[in-house]
C-alpha cells in the first residue's frame, strides 16, 4: 500500500521510479494481488497513468485490464476503471473529462457527442491516430474480446454501462469493418446495443446514439437489423421529446443515425414509408411569422431534417419508391409545409436554399406534386406564382450562388417529365399570352438570356432548354417567338437572336449555355434546323468557329459547335438546296476535315467537367466559373456522339443503302404490326370461342344431368305401368267371369246402357282427336327433318348429323306404325260397342284402350326427348355454321311447340283415364247390383232364364219397344 501511496499521493523518499517501471509494477500487482481491494487500487492507478503513459500502459496492461473484464465480473467499480482505462488507450481524441472521485455516484452530465481537439503539431497526432489503430487491432484480434463487452453492456450500473459504450464507439471509430462483422454475428449483438436508447439516463441514451451512427455507417445488413429492431419509433420518439427542430445537439444525433439508416437502403426506406413515419415529419417544418434569431443548433437541425427528406426521395433510389413517398409526402401535407418555409420570410439563407433543393426532389417527375408547386404562390401585392419569384432569384446577380443553383434545380425538377408546364412556360413567350402588366416566367428566361451577366446567361438557356426537353411541339412552337432588338428595327426571332449573340464573341459561359440551348432545340426537330439553315451567317460561323486552332478555353466552345452543325446533318430533311445532308458533310470535309471534326466533337467529353455534371441531376458547382455542363445535356451528348460520327462519315451510296434499309426494316414492322393485329384478333376470337365452349359444356352438363333423371322417371313410370296392367289382367278375368249373370239383368238395366253407349261416344270423339294430334306431331317432326337435312345440304362435315336424323326417322315410324296398330284396335273396340257387346266387355275395352293411349304417350315422350337430344347436338354443331345455326334455331322452337302440345296431350289423356276409372267403378256397381237382383229372384222362386234367353228377350224388349214407338 505504501507503494500505490507513493503513486498517487504524497512523494516518497528516495530517487523517483521511471513512469514505465511503475506501469509494470501495477501490471504485476493488478496479475498477483489475491485481494480484490489491491486490485482494484492498482487498476485505478493505471487509468490515472493511462492518458500520459498512453503506449506504456496499452503494450503492458492491455492483457491484464481484459482478464480483468473476465474474472472481476461481480464488482462494478474495478470493471469501470479497467472500462476507462481501455478507453483512454484505444481513443484517439483528446478530451475534456472531469476527473471522477472514487465515491462518485452522480454522473456528470455529458452532451453526447465528442469534440475533436486538433494538436498543433499534426506529426504528434497521426502518431496518436496510430496507436489508437494499433491498440484497436490488438483488443478486437480475439472476437471474444468484443462479445465480452457486448455483454457487459447489460449491466445496469452507470460506472460500467457508460465506459462500455465509450470503448465500444472508440473500437468502431478505428475499426469499424471488423467490429461490425463480430457484432453482426454475435447472439442478440444489436438487439443489446438497441436497448442503449431506452436508459433513462441521458448521458448512456446520447452515447448510445453515437455508438449506433458508427455501428450503422455502410453496413446495410446492420442498418435493416437495427431498423426492425424499431429504431425508427424511438428516435422519433426521443426528437418529439427534445423539442423537434427546437431541440439541442441530441436531436441532431438522432437525425444522423436516421440519415444513416435510411440512406441507399431501399428496404428500411419502405419500411419508414409503410409505417407512416414520414407523416411524422409534417411538425417538424412547421415555423411561425417571426422567424428572426434563429440559432445556430436550430439551423442545423432543421438542415438534417430537410436531408432527410431529400433521402427518401433522391433521384439515385428506384423510380416507384421514389413516387410512393413524393406522394406520401403530398398526401400528408409535408410538401405544403415546405412549401410554407419556401415563402416565409427571415428564413436563414441556408435554410432556404436547402428548402428549394428538398422541394425541386419532393416534386421531380411526379405530376400532382408539380401541379401543386405550380399552384403555390408567394404572399406579395399583387400575388405572384412562386415560379415566378424563384426565377427572379436565379437571373438576379446579387442573389447567393448557391441559392441561384438551388433555383435553377427547382425549376429543372418541376419541368422534368412535365409537357404540361413546358408549355405554360413556352406559353408565356408567344406572342398571344405576352400581358404587359405582369412579368411572366418568359420575360424573366429572355432578360436573364440576354443579360450582362454571364451567370445568368448560362442560368436561363439551360432552363428554356428544359422547357423544351423532348418535347416536339413546344420546340416548334419557340420558333413563333418574336423580340424587338431596338427601336424602328423589325422584331427577331429567338432562334436569330441566339445565334447572333453567340457571333458577337462574348463569354465562354454565355457562348456554352447559348450553344447548349440551340443543340436542345433543333435536336429531333427538322423544322428547327431547318429555320437555323435558313440564316445564311449560321454555317459559315459554325465553320469557322471549328476550323480555328484556339486555346484551351475555346477548345469546348469549339466541341459544342461541331455538335450542333453535326445534329444539323443528322436531322436535316434536305429542304434547303444550299444545305443539304451531302452539301454540308463536303463543306466539313473540305474545310474542317472528317477527321478534326471528330476529334473536336470529343472535346466535349473530355472535359473534366463534363463527368462531374454526368453524376446527378443536382447542379453542384464550387464557383461559378465551373458551371458550364447540364446534365440533361451530357445525357444528349452521350446519345448524339456516335450517330453524328457516323452521318458524317457515311458517303451517298451509304445513305441510299440506309435509306432502303429504313424502308424495308418499315415494310417489314408493317408487316409484323398487321400479323401482331391479326394475332390479337385471333386471340380475341379464340378466347371468345373458349368461353362459348365452356359455356356449352356446362349446358351439356346440366342436360345430361336432365336425361338421366328423365330416364329415371320413364323407368319408374315403366313399372308403374307393368303393375297396372297386371292389375287390369286380373280385372279383366273377373269380369269375364261374371258376365253370364250380368247379362240375364242386362235388359233391366236399358236406361245405364243408354248412358254407357253415349260415354262410348264420346271417348271414340276424344280419340278421333288424339288421332288427329297424333298426325299433326308426325308432321311438325317430319317437317324439323326436313329442314335438318336441307341446312345440312352441301355440307360433307356433317354426315354424322345425318346419320343421328336418318336415326330419328326410322324411330319415328316405327312410332308411327305402332300408333296405327293402336288406332286400328281402338276403332275395333268402337266396333264391338256399336254391335250391343256387354257393358262390362265395353267396360275392360275402354280400359285396355286407355292403357294404350298411356303406352303411346310414353313413346312420344321418349321420341320428345330424344328430339331435344338431336336439337342439342344440331345446335353445337351449328356455332361454326351460321347458316345451319338459323335452320336449328327454328327447328328448336317447333320442338318447344310440339313440347307444350305433348303436355296439353298428356293432361288430357290422364283426364279420359280418370273418366274410365269411374266407368269401371259404375261397371262393378252395377254387376254387384245384378247379382244381388238374381239373388233375390231366386229366393221369391222366380226362374232366372240363362245368357242366351236373356240375350232373345232383349232382342224381343227391344222390338216391342220400336212398334210401340211407330204406333
């Protein structure tokens, strides 16, 4: 103890140790010591030496203070010092710590964010930037090491927690690949770290925060993990808490790490868009009317805020997430908000430009959210459109640079993929909307074209010419433009005043933003070049302007005019005799060369500054001197270099051949266009012919489905039919049994006979009438034959209909035949009733009759439906013959007719069967009653004369009763 006494307390006698050898003496101490007090008091006083002994502490303790970490788990006191020790070693920032007592308990409190110190000797900090990365490299060799502290992180105790989460950033700051592939792979290693932002004390939840920017920097697999692990509510939640905009350096944290997250991420970007956060951002824009004093924290949040709008609609992420969230942005109202701040007035200037960059983004490409910037206006007297007033700010020279490239990009993004507000700014040129009263978006792009000031110069040629962006129409109709140069001298068109101010010589930036306007034009637009050619001093400038030897300045001015005489070649539709295709490729080969044109034409992408305008739309320059390249431009140059190349070197014959070419390639995708119509037309019939097919079948279906149950009923009938005249059989005998007694009372009976005979009447009259429509159906089926045949006259496809109706003929006469059979027994039945047969003969006979009748009707219902199956199978047949399909149609309603007349038949036919029965009831009545009469007289002795007495006695009754009559 009086050692560590001698260390960190008073001076001891004696000549002093060296710091190296008292760091190895508490490396021995902090290795033997079986007292954890020892320890303890040894560690404290390596933290103490570690800042100052930062390489002898780090090369000698570093294997000590983990083993530490390892084996003193259960004390928090020596873990936080051997924490802070490590820390001290391994980070290479210079700090401004308050010195901890041993008996603190209170942390003080932090801001959570480092401050870099810059050393004035810059040799000594590289050196401490070296060992940092050494001492880094040395802790993370042994992946354990990092899943040890991942581990200690759990521990709630701030002298643990807080140093943990300081060493962990450090070892992230210096190696951060390699800490973030053993932290990736480690068991709940991000979820451990997410539990960081929800500590309740501030200074772990701000460190946290840094911990969790280094943890997420370029590592999309760790920036979807710590996403999901719902990230995206907690930080929203704690800048909610701080104040939004209004918050301190924690809310600018919270926007870095979200900036972070969601950055070149399309998954976490959709998943911030699906959970409806960004409808969370809408309050964060909201400023009141005085907006002076803003601080400086203030600024830069509001500036992270604005960056992270622009994230998740940067034109670098995919076309339909970029859309999604513009829209989602408009929906919610943040597009109005910003658009609120656009107009505001005392907004700082850096605010502002920010403002228009996140809204020439929000609004790019989508056509809601432009009609709606083109909706806005700025709170002036009289209003003005906030087009308006923002062009104002780009032509105007005394306006920030930054601010007028933020303009220009505004307007670029709100004509971009837009016909209809190119044309309401074209519109506002022509001659016909020119209101002098008011100043309009056209006067503003002429004065800044026109203007002294060569910035805005470049500034307003390369909005008109996003005004004309492949739009044909819009191109035509700026050759209707027409400028009055001075007084008593006839106006110029716009097309003439460019290229005369190009002939004056003025600035390279004039020169170049003039030239790319002009190359926009008459790109693609015959009648442009056309108009260009016709100016007489146009080619020979051109030439001449080529042909020069000039320096370095004029050799992309020099690129810009072999381009535009090039795009005069390609898209020339030799209407001018002077400058044809072939007339202009002789004067470049005799004036110019081939070979120098070409090699001046590719002075346009060798310039340095050409790349840098081909990475992103966003004009992004240092100076103004450097703002020469659009990047629409540099899209148009990509695409015209090699075509104009080609046209130059191609010969006439070349061009005929191309020209036929052209004309077969026509021809031919004339062709393939008339074939690819006839396909969809075939389609179109194939699927309709499909769809009649499935509809057929299901009909076929359900008439299967009717047969069989058709048949089942038929059969059912059958029997029915079989025991009822088994039943009739065994009546019949009866009868005949007693028809020897009937007779001898018959004469008694004259007055029933009477009435028998006249019921015999009638059912002969009701089956001369079923005769009859009996012939009528023969006729109506012979007549649906007939057509059948004829509609299937000349056909050779379809022998098999005719076979089905040959089929159907011979089962309709042998129906017929059986119908006669019947008739004829019938009328031998009427026969036997009209010579005076028995009542009870009568009786059976009408029966056998009705039974017959029941079989006839049977038959016909069996030939119906085996009508309705042809009529079916006619019908499928018939959807290929359109002929055929008329003939089936009507024979199909005749079948209906004779349907309904078969049911009126069968109606009455069961009608004269229920009228037998009762005659066959009355029949038994009477017979009871005559035996019951014999059976008497034979009781009151009376002599009952046999059948054939009774038989003469009726004769002779009859006769008497003839005479008495005549008398």
């Amino acid at each position: 103890m009086n050692f560590l006494r001698g260390v960190m307390g008073g001076q001891a006698a004696g000549p002093q140790p060296s710091g190296a050898e008292t760091i190895q003496k508490l490396c021995d101490r902090v290795a033997s010591s079986t007292l954890l007090d020892d320890r303890r008091d040894a560690v404290r006083a390596l933290k103490s030496l570690s800042k100052k002994y930062r390489m002898e502490v780090g090369t000698q303790a570093m294997d000590h203070l983990i083993n530490i970490l390892q084996t003193d788990r259960s004390d928090s006191e020596i873990l936080g010092y051997a924490l802070d020790t490590l820390y001290n070693i391994i980070c290479n920032d210079e700090e401004e710590e308050q010195d901890e007592s041993e008996d603190a308990v209170t942390p003080v409190p932090a801001s959570g964010k480092n401050k870099n110190v810059s050393m004035p000797d810059e040799a000594a900090q590289k050196q401490a930037d070296d060992l940092g990365a050494q001492f880094t490299e040395q802790f993370v060799q042994d992946s354990e090491h990092v899943t040890l502290l991942l581990a200690l992180l759990e521990e709630f105790d701030f002298h643990v927690r807080w140093p943990g989460v300081k060493l962990l950033t450090a070892l992230l700051k210096n190696q951060c690949v390699q800490v973030q592939g053993i932290i990736l792979v480690s068991p709940m290693g991000v979820s451990r770290l997410m539990d960081l932002l929800a500590d309740s004390r501030e200074v772990i939840r701000n460190d946290g925060l840094l911990l969790l920017q280094q943890l997420t920097k370029s590592n999309a697999a760790i920036q979807k993990i710590v996403a999901f692990e719902n990230a995206f509510e907690r930080l929203l939640d704690i800048i909610t808490e701080e104040g939004s905009s209004d918050g301190g350096i924690v809310v600018e944290d919270c926007l870095l790490l979200l900036v972070n997250l969601l950055k070149n991420n399309s998954s976490n970007q959709n998943f911030f868009k699906e959970g409806s956060y960004i409808q969370r951002m809408k309050p964060w824009f909201e400023v009141g009317d005085d907006n002076s004093g803003w601080s400086a924290q203030k600024v830069t949040n509001l500036h992270l805020m604005l960056q992270l709008v622009r994230v998740m609609v940067s034109p670098v992420n995919s076309p339909g997430a970029t859309a999604s969230c513009q829209k989602s942005m408009y929906q919610c109202g943040l597009l109005q908000q910003l658009c609120t701040i656009l107009m505001a007035t005392g907004v700082p200037a850096d605010i502002l430009t920010e403002t228009i960059n996140t809204v020439s983004e929000v609004i790019r490409g989508l056509q809601a959210n432009q009609d709606y910037f083109a909706s806005v206006n700025a709170p002036s007297n009289p209003p003005r459109p906030a087009i308006v007033v923002l062009l104002m700010s780009m032509v105007n020279e005394r306006q920030p640079f930054v601010l007028r490239c933020a303009v220009l990009y505004c307007f670029q993004c709100f004509l971009y993929k837009n016909q209809k507000g190119q044309g309401e700014i074209v519109a506002t040129l022509l001659p016909s909307t020119i209101d002098a009263n008011s100043i309009s978006a056209g006067q503003l792009l002429c004065g800044g074209l026109f203007s002294v000031d060569s910035l805005s110069n470049w500034c307003a040629a390369v909005a008109l010419a996003h005004a004309l962006q492949d739009n044909l129409t819009q191109k035509e109709q700026l050759l209707r433009v027409q400028l009055a140069t001075s007084l008593g001298k006839p106006p110029v068109s716009l097309l003439q005043q460019c290229t005369n101010i190009l002939s004056q010589g003025s600035k390279v930036q004039t020169r170049v933003g003039l030239l790319m306007l002009l190359c926009t034009w008459i790109n693609n637009c015959p009648i442009a070049v056309t108009h260009f050619l016709h100016n007489q001093e146009n080619v020979p400038f051109l030439t001449a302007q080529i042909s020069e030897n000039l320096g370095e300045d004029e050799r992309l001015v020099q690129g810009l005019c072999a381009l535009l005489l090039g795009i005069c070649i390609y898209y020339n539709d030799n209407s001018l005799e002077n400058y044809t295709k072939e007339k202009l490729k002789q004067l470049i080969e005799k004036r110019i060369g081939k070979e120098n044109f070409v090699e001046k034409l590719g002075f346009i992408t060798k310039h340095e500054l050409y790349s840098r305008a081909a990475q992103k739309p966003q004009p992004v320059f240092l100076s103004p001197e450097q703002m020469l390249f659009d990047h629409e431009f540099t899209k148009l140059v990509k695409e015209l270099e090699g075509v104009i190349t080609k046209a130059v070197h191609k010969s006439s014959e070349d061009e005929k051949k191309e020209e036929e070419v052209k004309k077969t390639i026509e021809q031919h995708d004339n062709i393939v266009t008339q074939y690819k119509e006839l396909i969809r037309e075939q389609d179109a019939q194939i699927q309709e012919l499909k769809e009649q097919v499935a509809s057929i079948s299901s009909q076929n279906e359900q008439m299967q489905t009717t047969v069989t149950q058709q048949l089942a009923q038929i059969q059912q009938h059958k029997d029915q039919y079989n025991i009822l005249k088994l039943k009739l059989g065994k009546e019949n005998q009866n009868q005949s049994n007693s028809q020897g007694d009937s007779s001898q009372v018959n004469g008694l009976q004259t007055e029933e006979l009477t009435q028998l005979r006249e019921e015999v009447e009638e059912l002969r009259k009701q089956h001369t009438l079923l005769q009859a429509q009996l012939h009528d159906k023969d006729a109506l089926i012979n007549n649906l034959r007939s057509e059948t045949a004829e509609g299937s006259a000349g056909r050779s496809d379809n022998t098999e209909l005719l076979k089905e109706l040959e089929a159907l003929r011979s089962q309709v006469e042998s129906q017929s035949a059986e119908i006669n059979q019947m008739t004829t027994e019938r009328q031998e039945l009427l026969r036997r009733a009209e010579a005076g047969s028995a009542d009870a003969v009568s009786s059976s006979g009408g029966s056998l009759d009705a039974a017959k009748m029941a079989e006839v009707e049977s038959r016909l219902a069996a030939q119906t439906t085996e009508t309705d199956r042809l009529k079916e199978e006619v019908k499928s047949l018939s959807e290929s013959r359109a002929e055929l399909e008329q003939q089936l149609a009507t024979a199909t309603s005749t079948v209906a007719i004779l349907q309904t007349e078969q049911a009126k038949l069968q109606t009455e036919v069961q009608e004269s069967k229920k009228e037998q029965d009762d005659l066959l009831m009355l029949l038994a009545d009477q017979d009871q009653k005559i035996l019951s009469l014999k059976q008497k007289l034979k009781d009151l002795g009376e002599t009952v004369d046999d059948e054939d007495d009774l038989d003469t006695r009726d004769q002779t009754d009859d006769d008497f009763e003839e005479d008495e009559d005549e008398d």
